[in-house]
C-alpha cells in the first residue's frame, strides 16, 4: 500500500503529468500503510509520487507508520518534491525498515 493517510500522484501516469498538493494549517495523524507478502508499505500519512509536489505550510506530519517487509517512511515518502515551510512538523512516526519520518528518494527543502 502506498499512502496510508493521503496519495498525492497520478497512478498509471503515462503522459507525464505532475500533481501538486498544499496542506495549510493541517495534521496527518493516525494512518497506516502496511505492506505483506512481498509488497511494501510505503507512506504511511502521505505518499509523494515521482513528478508530484507536496508543500506543508504550518501543518504536522505525526503518529502515523509504514508496516510490512521493507517499509519506508513512516511519515512521508517522498519520490517527488517535498517543500517544508513555516513551522511544519514531521516528527513521531514510525517505518520498519527505514525513514521512521521521512523516506526521501526526491527532492527535500526547507523553506
């Protein structure tokens, strides 16, 4: 499973488009992407696709998990770009195998 709380990304993007999403003044609290047999959980509170864009404006990333074999970030995984700004937090979350939370495969900045 891919974004336990939120999936920012276009599945079967196959002409190239990006998303973008902006969260003001938000929580992602309590989600869980758990993975078995083979498949992973990958994002649990958001997952960020490769070509997508996740801005956090005064928001909290917390509490979430990635479970399964090989699970990666806990609180946000990341294959796009990540913007934190303001007073964001991503802190308190939990991954099996790595990136408690964030796992970053793309692009991180803080604004």
């Amino acid at each position: 499973m891919r974004g336990g709380g939120i999936y920012n990304g276009i599945i079967n993007n196959r002409m190239g488009n990006s998303s973008q999403l902006t969260l003001i003044n938000s929580t992602v609290s309590g989600n869980t992407a758990t993975g078995g047999y083979g498949d992973s959980g990958f994002g649990g509170g958001i997952y960020n696709a490769t070509g997508s864009k996740l801005t956090l404006n005064s928001s909290t990333v917390s509490g979430n998990s990635a479970t399964g074999p090989n699970s990666r970030g806990g609180g946000i995984y990341n294959e796009g770009t990540l913007i934190l700004l303001n007073n964001s937090t991503v802190s308190g979350n939990s991954a099996s195998a790595g990136g408690n939370d964030i796992y970053n495969k793309g692009t991180l900045s803080h604004g």
